[in-house]
C-alpha cells in the first residue's frame, strides 16, 4: 500500500534526466588579450550574441567576466570597484529587443584579477532568435572613472556568437539605438563568455494523473470496506 503511494508521488513530481546541456565557453583557448575597457569614462556596455541550443532551449546560466585595471596598461588612475548588473535581451538585428532578464547589482573588485560575473536566469528562449547576454552600468551611478579590461579567446569558436557593444549613457537607449562590433579584421573575436542550457521538466499528463488517481482512490476505498466488515 506504501509503495502504491510512494509511486503516485513519484508520478507527480517526474522529470526526465537531464542530458548533458549543449553549453557554449569562449573561454577553452585562454586569454589572448583585451578587447576594450569597461567602465566608468569607457564603454558602459558590452556583452556576446548568442543562439540558444534548439534541442534545450532554457538558459540557466551565462557568465561575462572582467580582468585588468584600466591603470596596469594604459597609464589611466583607477579609483577603485566598479559597480555593475547582467542582462539578457533579444537581439533584433543591430541592437538589443525586449529586456527579459536583469540582474542584482554586482561589483568587480579594484584588482587585476580575472572575475567572473555567473548568473542565473533560467530563461525559456526560442531556437529560432538570437538573444544578447551583457553587462551594463547605464542604471547605476558612477562618480569617476573606474575600468577594466574586456577579455577575449584566440578566435570565432562559435557560428552566431559576436561581440559586440554600446555608448550610450542611457539605459533606456539600450533598446531603441544601434549597437557597434568590431571592424575588419578583428570580428571573429569573442568576448569570454559561458551560457549553459537545459530541457524544460515535464510533468505527467492530466489523463494519467486522472486515471492514476481513480485506482488509488477505488484500492482505498476497498480496502476501507474490508476493514468494516472485518
């Protein structure tokens, strides 16, 4: 009887197991350099094109990461942490849709250490578009200037995937202006960047429920009578 229960519970909460998620890491071949500065004074956004996996159209994570002080390299004071926040985006073209996702606020450190800023949106997207993951500080106030450096792989790892970026100031102009890439010869360069991707859990079928539930419900009831009778 027990074990009836036990199984309708089962039922109830079936997923299938997850496969191994199709993910994307621009990461594997190292860092060969920088692409640009991030900050404060600098490029207010920056962030990867990306086309989700058609077979696990969730996005459960993304990361974009940050290395350098603006001062290691380049001679410009750097005045300490930089606040910031991720996003995910439709990409319609030359520049970022509908917001669909924002993060908390998060901080890279006043050091030269590489950070990686991972977030988790769970996000069912469409096979059929391309989405744009970025950081942005065009929604948080800066007082002065606080850099670091974009880093990027040795090549193009991946068919959609691009870098790309925006000057606005604003965050509201972030969906109606154009956004920018690299020119020639520097566009198959990707920023570091990871996604991971899943399947939706699927639960049973109201029918089997339904009639599942009728047998547990007719074995109680039957048992419930023996018990009189006894």
């Amino acid at each position: 009887m027990y074990r009836l229960i036990a199984a309708f519970a089962a039922l109830c909460l079936l997923a299938p197991g997850s496969a191994q998620a199709a993910d994307i890491d621009t990461t594997t071949g190292g860092r060969t350099g920088a692409i640009a500065l991030f900050g404060a004074g600098r490029l207010p956004t920056f962030g990867q094109i990306f086309a989700p996996d058609p077979a696990r159209p969730i996005l459960t994570s993304f990361s974009l990461f940050l290395d350098y002080r603006a001062d290691t390299n380049v001679g410009i004071p750097n005045v300490g942490p930089l606040d910031l926040r991720g996003y995910v985006a439709t990409w319609v073209g030359n520049g970022a849709g509908t917001i669909l996702y924002t993060s908390e606020t998060r901080t890279k450190p006043d050091t030269d250490d590489l950070t990686e800023f991972a977030f988790t949106p769970n996000l069912i997207l469409s096979p059929a578009e391309l989405y744009v993951a970025f950081l942005s500080i065009t929604e948080l106030p800066q007082t002065a200037l606080r850099a670091f450096e974009i880093p990027y792989g040795p090549s193009d790892i991946y068919t959609f995937e691009r870098y790309v970026f925006s000057q606005v100031g604003t965050f509201e102009a972030l969906t109606t202006t154009d956004w920018q890439s690299l020119a020639f010869p520097n566009t198959d360069r990707d920023t570091f960047f990871k996604a991971s991707f899943d399947v939706p859990a699927t639960v049973p079928e109201p029918a089997a429920l339904a009639l599942f539930g009728a047998g547990l419900f007719g074995l109680l009831a039957g048992r419930r009578r023996r018990s009189t009778r006894a």
